[in-house]
C-alpha cells in the first residue's frame, strides 16, 4: 500500500520487543505511527478505554496489534484459571476489541494485522493456554477478513524471538534458552524482532494477502 503524509499506522504493543521493531521500520515511512500499551495509559483488557483510544487518534490506516506476551505455563489439569483467563482477557479479547473499534474508523485500504505464535499449532504439553490463545486468534482472523472485507486482515505467528519478554528470566538461562532453541531450528537461529517486523510489513503492502497466517518461526512447525 502507498504511504502518505496522511497515513496513520497504530501500533498496540509498540513500546516493546516486536511491536517497537514494527513501529521504528514504519516510523522511515511518510506518515504518522501512533504506538500504545499500558505504559502510555491503554490497557487493552479495558474496552471502555479502548473505545475513548481510538476516537482520539481519530482515522486510521493500519492497526497493528503485539500486546499481550505473557500467559501461565501448565497443563489442563493444573493451570491456574484465573491467571488463564486474565490472559486470554488481554491476548484474545483485548485483540478482538482492537480490531473492532479500528474498524470503526478505519479508512478504504486499511489493514488489521494480529500476532500469534507457533504454539497454535505445535504440540507442547504446559502450553495450553498460549496455544489456545494463538489458535483462537488465527481462526478468528480468518472470518474478521470475510466480515470486514474489503480491509484486509492478517496475522502474524513469530517462532522464538529475543525480545524483553524474556526479561524476567535469569540471563544465564534466557542465554541457554535460546542457544538451545538455535541449535535445534532448521533456521539455525532464533529470530530478532525486526526478522518478524518483516511479516506485518508484507500484510500491509502486499493487497492481494487477507485472512492469512504468517509463519516466521525459523522452521519450528517443520521440525
Ligand atoms: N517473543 C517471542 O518469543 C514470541 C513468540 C511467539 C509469539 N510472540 C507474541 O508476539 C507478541 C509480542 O511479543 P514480544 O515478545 O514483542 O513481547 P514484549 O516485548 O513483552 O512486548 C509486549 C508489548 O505488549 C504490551 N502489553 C502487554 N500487556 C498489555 C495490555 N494489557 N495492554 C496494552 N499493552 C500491553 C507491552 O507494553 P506494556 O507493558 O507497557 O503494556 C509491550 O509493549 C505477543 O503477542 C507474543 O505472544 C512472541
């Protein structure tokens, strides 16, 4: 898509990790690139504050959506529901209010571009929620673009990437993490924000992309 001085592309989730890389690679494009998150005053698990979000920005072009990195670890059996449903509360839910208040104001050509995860569909025992999540997400994505078509919408599903999400790890094993994550990918790696910025770029230009998944996970879902 051409961008403009009038283009105004929103990222939520933009303070940080992949949604920081998305918002500096659209920050070298003409136009104006709005970024959100609970550091800037919106908690996108508080529809009423998303709501008054948007009619501030006012029209827009793009949304792009990364918030929401954190969900409990655990199997069906043991989980903690209450810390499972906050994330899907801010993940899921918070996703679809995004996308429903954007849509309100958004203008011919726009685009809505979502992030997953290769959990949605790699089978890993103690990772329900995210890859419930994720798969609720991609499905949703999918008839969003039938609904709202002709706005084009997409998702974006990263593998393993560095980003501050990992913070709270201890750095000796978020280190050992990852080089074991290298060692095994086929892609040899793990990824880099900006290798995954490269996916909400392609949804955005690329017209003929809508109700897709893009896979960039260094071969995880092949391995
Ligand atoms: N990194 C990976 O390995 C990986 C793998 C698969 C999928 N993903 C997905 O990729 C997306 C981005 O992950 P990331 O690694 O870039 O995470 P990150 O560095 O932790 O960034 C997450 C962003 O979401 C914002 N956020 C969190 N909760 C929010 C809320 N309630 N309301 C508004 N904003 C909120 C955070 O800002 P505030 O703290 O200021 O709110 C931050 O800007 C996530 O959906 C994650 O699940 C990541």
């Amino acid at each position: 898509m051409t961008f403009t001085d009038n283009t105004v592309s929103v990222v939520i989730g933009g303070t940080s990790g992949i949604g920081a890389a998305v918002a500096s690679a659209l920050a070298e494009r003409p136009g104006r690139v709005e970024v959100a998150s609970r550091s800037t005053g919106l908690d996108i698990a508080d529809a009423a504050a998303v709501a008054a979000y948007f009619q501030t920005v006012g029209p827009i072009d793009h949304l792009i959506v990364t918030a929401g990195s954190s969900a409990p670890g655990g199997t069906v059996a043991d989980v903690d529901l209450k810390a499972a449903k906050a994330a899907f509360d801010i993940k899921f839910w918070g996703t679809i209010v995004l996308a429903r208040e954007a849509a309100k104001t958004m203008r011919a050509g726009g685009t809505i571009t979502f992030t997953s995860g290769f959990l949605a569909r790699r089978t890993v025992p103690g990772t329900f929620v995210k890859s419930a999540m994720n798969a609720a997400l991609e499905a949703t994505v999918k008839i969003l673009a039938r609904e709202l078509a002709p706005l084009r919408i997409n998702v974006v599903s990263p593998g393993l990437t560095r980003t501050e999400a990992y913070s709270g790890m201890a750095g000796d094993a978020r280190d050992a993490m990852f080089d074991r994550a290298a060692a095994t990918l086929p892609a040899g790696r793990v990824g880099e924000p900006e290798d995954i910025a490269q996916g909400y770029l392609f949804a955005i230009d690329n017209p003929f992309v809508t109700g897709s998944v893009i896979d960039i996970e260094g071969g995880a879902l092949i391995n």
